[in-house]
C-alpha cells in the first residue's frame, strides 16, 4: 500500500520547481494536489509540478491540433511527504486498522486520521 493517494495533498521535497518565496522571503516548499499515483512503479503525478514539453502530432479524427503541449510528468514516490489535514503540516503516514476493521494512514505527528 503505498503512502500516497489520488487527492492528497503533498509537498514535493525533491524534483524541478519545488521552491517558493513567502511574503518574508523565506524560501518554502510547494504544496500540490495529487492527480494519478502508480504504485507499482512508485511514481505520483503532481498538479503544476514537473511541467515538461511533448511535441504533439495533429490528429483531426480527434480533436487535436498539433504543436508544443506543456503538462504534468510523473515524479518518484519517496520525493513527496503527505501533508496532515489535521495538523496542515508534511508528515510520515503509519498504517492501523482501524475499529471497523478497514486500514487507515495515520499522522505520525498528530496522530489523526489522514483518510476521509
């Protein structure tokens, strides 16, 4: 079970413009939903990080036009931490299950429940 799931939040800890500059100029990391996750090859795709180029061949039968598209490429699992909708801050995940007899990630900050 991998410790990442599609619409968490994360922080990108490693990889291409993962850095940012609050208000007082400290650099701070980035925070970004998760769109698709392969567990198997443990790689997670990241909204608006890892942004590459693809040269796209025009295809009239469907709909596309062609040319330089810019979107989203997977990054390596162990390069995002989970952030805790209880405590708002990037943590490890441990795994218990729970009263109903389902696994849940846990926060091993706060200890609350990570999933819905």
């Amino acid at each position: 079970m991998a410790h990442v799931k599609k619409n968490d939040t994360v922080v990108v800890l490693a990889g291409s413009n993962i850095k940012e500059r609050d208000s007082s100029g400290r650099i701070v990391l980035k925070r970004a939903r998760v769109l698709k996750v392969k567990p198997r090859e443990g790689k997670v795709l990241v909204e608006g990080m890892r942004i590459v180029k693809r040269h796209v061949r025009p295809n009239p039968r469907r709909g596309i036009a062609g040319g330089i598209v810019e979107r989203e490429a997977y990054i390596d699992i162990s390069n995002v931490m989970v952030v805790c909708p209880a405590c708002t801050r990037p943590t490890r995940v441990r795994h218990e299950v729970g009263a109903d007899g389902r696994k849940v990630r846990i926060c091993k900050r706060c200890g609350g429940v990570i999933d819905k």
